[in-house]
C-alpha cells in the first residue's frame, strides 16, 4: 500500500531552500535536486519500514548525489509518511532529530 505523504513547516522550509539556492547555481541542478527527492519521497511511501530507524520513531533515507538526508516518521493510522527534516550533513548532528510539528 502506498502512504501519503507530507512535511512539516521546518522541513518545507529546508526543502524549498535547499531547492532555491541549486537552482541559484543552475536551473538544471534544481530541477534535478526535485527530481532526486521526488523519487526518495516515493520510494519512502512505498516502503515506509525499509529504511535506517536511526533514532526513535525516525527513519531516514540519504539523497543520491546530495548531501542531504530526509528524515521522516510514520502515522500508521492515517498511512502518511510526516517528513520531519531535510538534514544537509554539514549541519550540527545534534539538531538532526529534532521534532516540530
């Protein structure tokens, strides 16, 4: 079955920047950052248990090609998949699993 899925506002935020400052550098590479994180995002709805549960309830899977990883919890009983963070690796580790709704 596939889940549903959406972000949080922080990582909507994290999203659409890391989205803005690729296509500042080349419409190309923005696009292709979409294109990467649109096929994670699916594989994650798809296969919501495959991937690392790192810490808690949170699971992540890293972006190909970026330096990015999505971290994402799972509601069960509405089959979505809430994207929690889009973590860029060079940020503090210890705010990687912070939880805002």
């Amino acid at each position: 079955m596939t889940y549903k899925y959406r972000f949080n506002p922080v990582a909507a935020y994290e999203y659409e920047d890391a989205y803005f400052w690729y296509s500042m550098i080349s419409d190309k590479l923005g696009d292709d950052f979409l294109k990467v994180s649109e096929e994670r995002i699916k594989l994650i709805c798809n296969y919501p248990y495959c991937y690392r549960n790192t810490y808690r309830s949170l699971r992540e899977i890293s972006l190909k090609k970026y330096p990015y990883t999505i971290i994402y919890d799972i509601d069960e009983q509405r089959k979505t998949i809430i994207i929690t963070a889009v973590y860029h690796h060079r940020r503090n580790p210890k705010r990687k699993y912070r939880r805002k709704k």
